[in-house]
C-alpha cells in the first residue's frame, strides 16, 4: 500500500502522471489525485480552474476542473516528450516564470487559457534548439 501512494505521489513518467491522475472506476481524472501528485492545496486548485472550492470536492466531473488537468496534462507531455523527467516537468510547470509570458509560472498561463500559446512556444523553443 505505502509503494502505491509514493508512485501516485511522484510519477516519474508520463504513463506514470497518467495513472496517478485516473479517477478509479471513472472516465475521468481526479481533482483529489491532481492535488497531491502537485502538492497543491484545493482553493488555489479551484483558483486555477476558475471554479469555487467546493465544487473540486463535490463536482469532480465538472467541464472546468476536468479541462484545467487536461491542459496541464498536455502541458507536461510537451515538455516530457522534449526528454525532461516527469518529477523535473512538474517542477518546471509550478515554478519557472517565463519571460514570454510576462513571467507567469506555466501552471498560470495554462491557468489563464492560453495552453495553446505555451505548447505552441514549447515547440518552437525545441525546433530552435535542435536546429
């Protein structure tokens, strides 16, 4: 039981992330499982997906909520499919401010809606640098 919580705790892969953030039984991820994988608390969860708290812990199937880990998710695969580890994306996501976007962390700017913007700038970024 503790070797499961650590690997739902700390997904070291993209399949990893995946499984770690499946809702048991559901076609859907889980807000609950978000949270701790990105030791987040749920009012600043329900800040970024624009939703009151309660609803991450009552409606988890929610449009907002289920679009805000989707985009995250697309983010982190970005990254990772560039050959970061997952423990080191998921650093990247809370934490580096990017000057391209005003210095937000990307965990705001997926926050802010432009989840296309930052993909579209992670390729570009990998493009230059393999050039």
């Amino acid at each position: 039981m503790a070797s499961n919580a650590v690997l739902e705790l700390q997904p070291t892969s993209f399949e990893g992330l995946m499984e770690a953030l499946r809702e048991v039984n559901r076609v859907m991820f889980s807000p609950e499982r978000f949270l701790k994988v990105f030791s987040m608390d749920q009012q600043t969860f329900a800040t970024r997906a624009h939703v009151h708290r309660n609803t991450v812990r009552n409606a988890p199937e929610s449009e907002k909520i289920q679009a805000y880990i989707r985009d995250a998710v697309r983010v982190l695969r970005a990254v990772t499919d560039m050959g970061t580890d997952m423990t080191k994306a998921i650093f990247w996501f809370k934490n580096e401010p990017l000057s391209t976007f005003d210095y937000r962390t990307p965990e705001e700017v997926v926050s802010d809606g432009r989840t296309e913007q930052l993909i579209a700038f992670l390729q570009s970024w990998e493009a230059g640098s393999q050039g």
